[in-house]
C-alpha cells in the first residue's frame, strides 16, 4: 500500500509518501519555526496562512521525489490549530475526490504513537508517553489501535512549559532544544515548585512554569545573580520527574504493559532520552521505544503509518470531513 500523509495540525506543512507502513519513499517537512521566532510562539492565523501557500507545493515535492503515486490519503483530522487543519483536510479532500482514492482521517497523537511503528514492531497491550507542545498524555492501548487516556495535563502541555521557560530565559522559540542543551552544562541545584494533580496519573506544568518566572524576578528584585545552566536543569529535572513518576505507576498498576513508547518533539530531548534508559534497566521484561530525531516533532510519515492502522479497522473520511481542534483521540 503506497500511502499519502498529509500534517499540517501546527507549525509544519507535512507530506509524506510511505509503503506498507514502514518504508518512507519521502517525506516533506516545511517548518515555520523561523517566522514564530519573531514572535516568540506559533500565531494561528499566520500559520494557516503560510499552510495555504505551502501544500500543494510540498504535495508535488513529496509525489516526485518518491516516484510514485498514491493508493491511499491520509490525513490529521485533528487536534491542533483550526485554521491550519482546514489547509491540510481540504487538500487531502480533493485529492482523494479528484483521483477517487480512499481519505482516511487520522488523529495527531495516533501518528506520534505510531511514529515508533517505523522502527520496531508495537507489541500490546502498550503504554505511549506523549509529549509535544500541545499534548501531555499517557495512553494505554489495550490491542491496535484502541486508546485509553489513563492520564492528561491539567493545564499547560510539557513543551509548552519548556518553551515558556525559554521566553522567561530569553533563549527564543522553539525553546526546547534550547533548554535542552543548556541544563546539560548545569546542575539541578534549584528548588521550584513541585507540580500538583488531583488524577492519579495526570500531569500539571503550569504551577512550575510560573515558579521559574517568579524565581527570575526574585532574583531580580534582590540584584543576585544565578546560574541560568542551572535553572534550566532545575526546571528540566522537576519537569521530567513529573512525567516518570506517572509512567511507573502506570506500569506498576498495569503489569500487563509489554512495550513502553515515547512520542512528540519532547521526545528529542536528551534527558528524556536517559531516563527512559534508566527504565529500561528498572523494568528487563518490557520494551522501551524512543523514535528516531526524524519523526520526533511534527511529520507526514507518521500519519501515513497511523492512517494504515486506522484504514484497517474500517475509518474512512468523506466529502464532509472537517478538522477538529479538539477531536478525542479514538
Ligand atoms: O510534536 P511537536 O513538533 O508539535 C506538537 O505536536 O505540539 O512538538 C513541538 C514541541 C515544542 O514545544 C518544542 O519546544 C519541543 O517539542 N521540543 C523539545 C525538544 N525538541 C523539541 N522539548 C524538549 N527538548 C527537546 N530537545
């Protein structure tokens, strides 16, 4: 099956052709990053705009540089900014009207889940950390493609805290990989505010992201200076020990987990990256999966993959298919 994903859920204009699930003949990736920076974060309306002018361009790319056409399009339905779902729906709309090819809608995180399906067989049931700038969940998937939210954040997605941490610091947009690199020249020797949730497995950001700014004008206000190296780890450190401590109750109410998986653009970051080592060590019996840099942040691959699965349990998209900002993922 030669497969056509289409993402354009953010600030990536996506497209990608990929054969039976795990061969990527191309793959298009046209990121905006470089006009969010001026703003320190994505603008919806511009980044709608920019998809306009960029999908057909990026479709033509991805058809010639695979050789091929396609059997099928895939497409994300949703979530992420309306405006730029609209772009990407149409698009695969009238592809798939004008060369009367199934349409198959594919949710965001489906695709982050399935990213690692490129790289290693998923063994079930399976537990999928997924960690991006709109998104901070835990999904346990009883068999293919069912999805069970065991655990979501109460308010600001994890990369959506890095990257506000970032503006605080002045390091720019995408923060990220900015705080990323700078915590591994410092030490974690901060003490902030510890998160708080009420569900068991829930995660919470914002109460961190504020104590890091408050931190900085205190520091301010009492002309004293500080390691920015280590605020970074400090927050990164508190941020990340959230997240783990949710995962491994998960795992330890759930001792039927045969594989654990990672996905979302926070999945590139290098401490993650350890700590789901040091899991692996704690835990021999299960498989721990990271995806590749490639198709850690946003892709068309990865939708092309989900979009596989979700054709093979009967989802089919229509001449009224829409996007959802906030479609459950199912
Ligand atoms: O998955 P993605 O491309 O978009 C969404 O679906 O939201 O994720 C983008 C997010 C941004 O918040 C960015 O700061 C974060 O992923 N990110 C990272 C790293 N690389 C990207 N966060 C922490 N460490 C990184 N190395």
């Amino acid at each position: 099956m030669i497969i056509l994903g289409i993402e354009s859920s953010c600030d990536e204009t996506a497209v990608a052709i990929v054969k039976d699930g795990k061969e990527i003949l191309s793959s298009v990736v046209a990121s905006q990053i470089d006009v969010h920076t001026e703003f320190g974060g994505v603008v919806p309306e511009v980044a709608s705009r920019i998809h306009v002018e960029n999908i057909s361009i990026c479709i033509e790319k991805a058809l010639k540089e695979a050789n091929m056409t396609m059997e099928q399009i895939d497409v994300t339905k949703g979530p992420g900014l309306i405006g730029c779902l609209h772009v990407g729906v149409q698009a695969a709309k009238t592809l798939a009207f004008a060369f009367h090819k199934p349409l198959i809608p594919v949710h965001h995180l489906a695709g982050h889940i399935y990213a690692n399906s490129l790289v290693v067989d998923l063994k079930y049931p399976l537990l999928a950390l997924v960690v991006s700038g709109g998104n901070s969940e835990l999904v346990y998937m009883k068999d293919e493609h069912s999805f069970e939210i065991l655990g979501e954040t109460q308010d600001d997605a994890i990369g959506e805290a890095y990257d506000k941490v970032a503006r605080v610091l002045d390091l720019g947009y995408p923060g990220g990989p900015k705080i990323d690199q700078l915590a591994k020249q410092g030490e974690p020797i901060y003490s902030l505010p510890q998160p708080k949730t009420e569900g068991k497995y829930d995660f919470s950001f914002s109460g961190l992201k504020s104590g890091v700014l408050q931190f900085v004008k205190r520091k301010e206000k009492a002309h004293e200076t500080f390691k920015m190296e280590d605020l970074a780890a400090s927050f990164q450190e508190t941020a990340l020990n959230e997240v783990f401590s949710r995962v491994e109750r998960v795992l330890k109410d759930y001792p039927d987990i045969q594989h654990f998986v990672v996905g979302g653009g926070v999945s590139a970051n290098s401490r993650l990256r350890e700590k789901v080592e040091e899991l692996r060590q704690k835990y021999p019996k299960i498989e721990f999966t990271v995806p590749p840099m490639y198709c850690c942040t946003d892709n068309a691959c990865m939708i092309a993959v989900a979009g596989e699965i979700a054709n093979k349990v009967g989802r089919r998209g229509s001449a009224d298919l829409s996007g959802d900002s906030s479609w459950a993922i199912q």
